[in-house]
C-alpha cells in the first residue's frame, strides 16, 4: 500500500483528500433570519464537552449563507438519518430550503425538523477563527434523539456505517 506524503500548501487538492479520509456525519444547521427559516449542510460537527454541554460546527466563510450563521445567537443541529439523503439538496445550494417541508419554532424562534437522528438546540457559546471557516462553539439547551441508521460522508461519497 502506497503512502502519499505532501505538504498542504504545495498540494491542497491531496490535503483535501486527505481530509476526506476521515468519516463524518452529516447535519443541517438551522436559525431563524429575517427573510425566514433558513438551513444548510454541514459535516463540520463535533461534541466538545459533557459538561457544560457544548456542541461545535464551522461555517465555510465563502458560504452565501455565512453572515446569517455567524450572527445567529440561537441555531439547531440536525443529525440526518439515511432516510433524509434528500434533504442534502434540499438545503444545498440553490435547494428549496423550507419551502414545502413541515417545521416547528423553538420558544428562540429557530426553526426545527422532526424525524432527524439527532437534534441539539443551541444558544452561541463563542466563536473562534477557523482560517476559511468561523468555529461556533453553543450551548446546548435541548436535546433530542431516535434510533436510527446515521448519513456519514467520506471521502466525496454518502452512505452508511458499516460494523466490523
């Protein structure tokens, strides 16, 4: 088995690919914006801490709907299941977002879909730099949870885990 060594910057396609080795769930992000509801998907999620209950995600700063994220004090994270693979286009770029799909709104006004694997209701705890991305730290403030079979992304291609 063959090895590739680089260095990012001399090789950022193979950086990415590198980084694409890593499996990840996939959630969509949801906060309340004065046009209306707004969502968007993202596998930049991870657990920080059990106590306090902190959450993170990172929004790509070239993201249309970065600003939105970035001012948004409340927002929730959606895990998604392999039943919900088209709310990938759904809430993509230029997808139909909230139009046509059922939602509820958190006493904070953000809205909330049903039926995800995971679901974590948060409050902006910090931000962090993140170089092309903003790392958002919240608050949890709810949880919800289901059994369920996760979405996992790797290496440019959605599926599902696997035991060994």
């Amino acid at each position: 088995m063959t090895e590739t060594v680089f260095t990012p910057e001399a090789n950022p396609r193979a950086f990415r690919d590198a980084l694409g080795r890593f499996a990840t769930g996939v959630t969509v992000v949801t906060c309340a914006t004065a046009e209306g509801p707004m969502g968007f998907t993202a596998n930049s999620f991870a657990a920080v801490s059990l106590d306090p209950p902190l959450v993170l995600w990172s929004p790509a700063r070239s993201s249309s709907r970065f600003e939105h994220y970035a001012q948004a004090q409340h927002y929730a994270i959606h895990v998604l299941d392999l039943a919900h693979a088209d709310w990938l286009a759904r809430f993509g770029r230029g997808g139909a977002g909230f139009h046509g799909l059922s939602h509820e709104l958190t006493p904070e006004g953000v809205p909330v879909i049903h039926g995800a694997l995971a679901r974590y209701e948060c409050v902006q705890h910090t931000t962090h730099d993140g170089g092309d991305h903003l790392i958002v730290v919240g608050r949890v403030l709810r949880a919800a949870y289901r059994e369920g079979a996760p979405l996992v992304f790797s290496q440019g291609s959605y599926g599902q885990f696997a035991e060994v």
